[in-house]
C-alpha cells in the first residue's frame, strides 16, 4: 500500500482531508470522476471571464480558522450577494429586508413591516409540518405566494407541503435596510476563480482524474490503508435500500454581446410560467465590466435520475430513512470514512463542508 490514504473526490470535502492530512504528514492518493478538481464548485475562463460551471458559489463563514484555511490558497474578493427577484413585472430585493417589505407593502419603517408581517403570519401551536407552513410563520401568505412558492416548486420540482420545514429556514429575514444575502463576517469569490483554489489546495498530492472508483474498487483499496468517499452513499452501497433524491438543474450558459446584460449577478424568477429559476451573469461575481462581452447562465430545475449530477439532497422524511440504513452501514466500516454533502446526505454550504473534514481529521488525530 503505497498511501496512507485514498481520497474519492477532489470536490471540497476530499481536497480539504487530503491538503489537512498531508500537512500532518500522511501520504494520499486523491482520485475524481471528473476530468477537472474542484467538484460542483469548478470555474472555467471564458472570454476573460471566470465562470461558475455548475453554478454560482459564493463563499462565506463567521469562523475564523475555516477562513484563514481558504485564504492559504487564494485571494478573495469583497463579493456581497445581494440577489434581485422578479415577479409580476417588478423587481423586489432578496433576502427579505426593509427593501423587500417596502417594494412589497410600501411601508418605511420596521415598526411598520412588522406590524404587516404580524398580521399576515401563520400561527401554530405545533411545529411547521413542512416548507409552506415555515414560510408562513416566517412572512405570511403576500411573500410567500409572490417569491416563495412558484419558486420552490420550480427549483424543487415538489410542491411546498411535500418540502421539509428546515430548508426555508435558511433564508434570512431581517427588519434593516441591508440587502447582503449572508450576515456573515468573511464572505466573498477567490479572485482568479475557484478552481486555481483548489489546484493550490493540492499542490504537491497525488491526483488522478477521470478515474471510476466504483467501477474497480478493489483496484484502487489496495493502494491505501484507509479511503475516504465523498460520493453519494446509496450509490457506494449499491443503492440496496433504495436510491436518495437530489435537486439536479440543467445550465443554459450563452455569451452575449454586451458589457453588462442584467447588472446583477444574480436575479431570480419567481413566476411559474418562467422555467428557469435564476439567471446568473459571471462577470459581476468579480466585478469587472471591461470584456465587451459577457457569458449569461439560466438555471433550469431538472428531474432527478440517477445518471444526473446531484446537487442538493432533499432530506424529507422518505429519503432520510433511507439514509438512516445506509449511515449504519458506513458507522461499522473500520477503513471507510464518508464525508461530503453526498456521502453525509446533508445540505451543506462549503463552509460546513471544510468544517466537517477538519472534524473528522481531528476524530482520526486523537
């Protein structure tokens, strides 16, 4: 065995173990899919422009030690993501703050919006029993039904009700006047683009791509003493319980003779006749208008099937009990680690991404 470990990904989990692991001096063998490193996060240069392959990645974090980490291998910028959603013919500022409740209501003060919002919001003596209900304690029914509902169901391709309560949590709703996004303390694009990032990150470790770990398994165990998976974990096991549902999007990415097409980087459709959810223009992640050009990607929500790229695993009550059986699994495995969004079945951002490999380092360093 010629490596301490065999690492299957090269996405943000796998690149994270590897670059912690080699730093503590052990040797590993990384090894992807894909013919590129960087997994879902991967950029592309086109026509000047860095572009997000599989979708737009904005990275940000309160935690210091996962920011200095990043920083090690790039630059970053002072991108703030303050999406736009359109609707109706009118343009409403996300995530929901002072703009949005005044574009919506015409109110001015959060006294005002949250007196709007107290008379609109659903209330229960239970807990949300899924997303519908959660948005409507959250912002009543004039939000929810403008930039909630076709929205989810587009990007989803489920209906609401049949959604768990926890993914609409995530939005943020806020009585300010701040349309950032994420209220976060570091945030912002590796200048130069994501994936010099992670070549960086695995400078001087081993990596083969466009390799099919399943395909030969035993071929590629026998090169270490242990492996970590970060694919997805039915797949690992065959798919013997059952296969677990992502959100899977198709990218319609054209270039276009203008210096600045929508003057955003990114605008979402909130309206069920629209098919695509959100268009994402490249070129402002990094704030440069100079190319005469620049490359548009419309983000159409696709149905799942297995030979799709995963994207975002939908943790409703069905897919976690399959999980449930295939996580027992991988808790009796002695030489298997599994870590990632797809191995993990979580809805990770890459922040908790990076903190669930260092956590698993430190659980193996003990």
């Amino acid at each position: 065995m010629s490596y301490d470990y065999l690492i299957v990904g090269a996405g943000v989990f796998g690149s994270t173990f590897a670059r912690l692991a080699t730093d503590a001096g052990k040797r590993c063998l990384v090894i992807d899919k894909r013919p590129h490193v960087a997994g879902n996060c991967y950029t592309e240069n086109q026509h000047g422009i860095n572009v997000h392959v599989f979708g737009p990645h904005i990275f940000h974090c309160n935690d210091e030690n996962i920011w200095n980490f990043v920083n090690r291998f790039a630059k970053f910028n002072n991108f703030r993501n303050s999406p736009i959603a359109f609707h109706g013919g009118k343009a409403y500022s996300l995530p929901f703050s002072m703009y949005t409740f005044n574009q919506m209501w015409g109110v001015l003060t959060p006294e005002e919006a949250q007196a709007k919002i107290e008379s609109q919001r659903l209330k229960l003596d239970r807990e949300p029993a899924n997303l519908e209900e959660q948005a409507l304690i959250l912002v009543g029914p004039d939000i929810y039904e403008t930039l909630i509902r076709d929205y989810t169901r587009k990007q989803w391709q489920k209906d609401p009700k049949d959604l768990p309560a926890s993914i609409i949590k995530r939005l943020p709703v806020r009585l300010t006047w701040d349309n950032n996004y994420f209220n976060d303390k570091y945030q912002g694009i590796p200048i130069g683009g994501y994936t010099a990032l992670f070549q960086n990150m695995l400078d001087g470790i081993d990596v083969e791509l466009s390799v099919d770990y399943l395909a030969d398994i035993d071929h590629w165990n026998a090169k270490a003493k242990q492996v970590v998976f970060t694919g997805k974990i039915d797949e690992y096991y065959g798919f013997r319980f059952g296969e677990l549902e992502y959100r899977s999007l198709r990218f319609d990415t054209e270039v276009i003779e203008t210096s600045n097409y929508q003057g955003n980087a990114v605008i979402n459709y909130t309206e069920a006749n629209v098919p695509w959810t959100r268009i994402i223009e490249h070129k402002h992640f990094e704030n440069d208008l100079k190319t005469p050009v620049s490359v548009v990607t419309k983000e159409i929500p696709d149905t799942w099937s297995r030979n799709k790229t995963p994207y975002y695993p939908i943790g409703d009550a069905r897919n976690m009990a399959i999980f449930k059986q295939y996580e027992a699994l991988a808790e009796a495995e002695s030489n298997l680690i599994f870590g990632g969004r797809l191995a993990e079945y979580q809805y990770y951002d890459m922040h908790q991404v990076i903190g669930s490999a260092i956590a698993k380092i430190r659980k193996i360093q003990q």
